[in-house]
C-alpha cells in the first residue's frame, strides 16, 4: 500500500460523504458462502443478496485459499446467473492471494498468477507420490492449484477419521520438505533450511492442509484485494471481513494496520474469539458456516434496501447481530 493507506479518506476524497455507499466485503469462501459439507453455495440467498449488493456498487471480493476453477465452478456461476451487472466490482483473490481475476457478467475475467509463489515442482510430485502410496483413502490431491499444493478431505470421509490422519500426512509433508532441503513450519514445529530459511508453511484447515509459500496469507489476499478494488473506482473505508478461521482475522488485522474502519464476521467461532483491537461480529449459537454468512448478507443487503447503509454507510449492530 502507498503512505496513504495509513489515513484511507485522504486517499479518496469524497468516498466517506458521497452518497456511494462506504462499504466493501473481504469473503472467505468455504464455511460463510461454500457449505464446508457439499462445498457449494447451498443457500440460495447468499448468491442474490451478493449480486443486489454488489449491483449496488458494493466491492466484492472473495478472499480464498481455493483454487481458480473452484471459484469459476462453485460461486462465479451462481453470481452470473443471479444477474451481476458489468459495472459491478467483484474479483476472485485465490489461493491466498496468489491469483486474481475480475467477475464479469461473462465470467472470469483476466487470470494473474504471482510466478514467485510457485512452490518447487519437486515437493508437488513428492506430495503427490505420498497420497498415492499412503493417504489415498481418506484425501486426495487438489490438481486445480496453480501455485500452493492442497490435499484435502474425501467427501466421502467421516470427519472425524479424516482429522485422526491429517497430522500422519502433515507430519510426513515435513519430513519430505526436509528431505527436498527446504526450510518449512508446520504448527509450532519449524525446519529450517541450511541457511535457516523457511519458505514453506504447511497450514492444516478442518478439511484440507495447504502447503504454501509463507508469503502468502489472507492477508496478502486482503492487500491484492484492495490494489483491485482501488485501480477501478472509489475505495471504501469501512469494510466487513468474513471467515469461518483463526486465519481469516489475517483480512481484518491487515486493513485495521493500514487504517480501514473494519470488523470481522466470525461465522464459526468455536475455536474462540481472540481478542482484537476491531469489533468481532458472530451470528447466534444456533447459526454457523454458510447459515450465518447467509444471515449477514441478508442483513446487509435488507439495510441496503431499507437505504440506511447510505452515506457513511455505517451499520449499526445491537444485540441481534445476524
Ligand atoms: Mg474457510
């Protein structure tokens, strides 16, 4: 970001008292929008309410580990059919902030791919080799990643079972990346390089483990994000992040740093909330995953017709926060 990230409405003259409304969402995609069982977006309302708010000149942009064809298959058709407009700005930022493209009426606009967070051919065919020999019947190997390696859970697989093996296969990644002579962390576990460098983080989620340059991260997402959203029209100043992971707080840490009004919607907050200097917004006990982002969304996108998310576009939560 340029100096100016650090006083927002500086940057952009007007957008806090224009009457644009002041509001931009950073989305995880699995757990809020994807049902983290059938892996699509299951709930009707989450695919119209993104397309009224985003047709209402709301940035969207959907900030995932996820692979681009993921997003082309599972959330950029719904979004198409649900009628987006070509004015809308909508971006895919996957595989943590390592690709990107634009949502357009027709689709997936132009693909970037960051060439330096590419991780070496030979831990990718190692990975590979090691789910075919040992993990092949509770995970398998995601090939629609362009630049991280993710294995995830079979759909087919108890939950359960599949947690009881991940740390075997996490484990064994560490040990091939040890091998490979590149330097990696994996929980609190690091191996460095000779050099003592770590260049590889190996992050397990309740349904996959990603194996990932460190430099990537939701919050890399976060700062892609806003670079898209800045290069074609007015930048928010206040934004709501969603996620169903510890990691997902990387988006709202990151634009709480660089001076954006933000707070984060913690969908599935049974691993507890950590203390942060923003608001954390959760839905009621009984609402998790794509149920409760349906029910933020449908909140937003009720004040956006009611109007009272104009001007500032503040959105006021009392004690019934979904
Ligand atoms: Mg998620």
């Amino acid at each position: 970001m340029t100096s100016d990230a650090a006083n927002p409405e500086a940057a952009n003259p007007g957008a806090a008292d224009s009457d644009a409304v002041n509001l931009g969402l950073l989305l995880d995609v699995d757990g809020p929008i994807a049902s983290p069982i059938t892996r699509t977006i299951a709930i009707p309302s989450i695919a119209s309410d993104l397309v009224k708010l985003a047709n209402a000149g709301i940035p969207v942009v959907f900030n995932t580990g996820r692979s681009d064809e993921f997003l082309r298959g599972e959330v950029v058709g719904p979004l198409v059919a649900g009628g987006l407009r070509a004015e809308a700005r909508v971006y895919g930022v996957c595989e943590k902030g390592a690709v990107w493209f634009r949502i357009t009426p027709d689709g997936v606009g132009e693909l970037t791919v960051d060439d330096t967070l590419v991780l070496p051919s030979a831990l990718r065919e190692g990975v590979e080799r090691l789910i075919d020999e040992r993990f092949a019947d509770s995970m398998f190997f995601d090939h629609t990643k362009r630049t991280m390696i993710s294995v995830e859970q079979r759909t087919e697989v108890d939950s359960d079972h599949y947690l009881a093996v991940q740390p075997e296969f996490d484990r064994a990644v560490l040990d091939l990346c040890t091998t490979l002579e590149i330097g990696t962390v994996w929980r609190t576990e690091a191996a460095p390089d000779a050099s003592g460098t770590i260049s590889v983080r190996i992050d397990p989620t309740i349904i996959s483990t990603d194996i990932e340059s460190v430099r990537v991260g939701k919050d890399l997402g976060a700062e892609r994000a806003l670079e898209l959203i800045a290069a074609t029209g007015p930048l928010p100043t206040r934004w709501r992040t969603v996620g169903d992971s510890r990691s997902d707080y990387a988006m709202a840490d990151w634009l709480h740093r660089e001076g954006y009004d933000v707070a984060h919607v913690d969908v599935r907050p049974a691993d507890g909330i950590p203390e942060t200097p923003y608001e954390v917004l959760t839905a009621p006990v009984d609402s998790t995953n794509d149920t409760a982002g349906a029910a933020f969304l449908s909140r937003w996108s009720g004040a956006l017709a009611a109007g009272t998310l104009r001007g500032a576009g503040i959105i006021e939560h009392g004690d019934d926060r979904a």
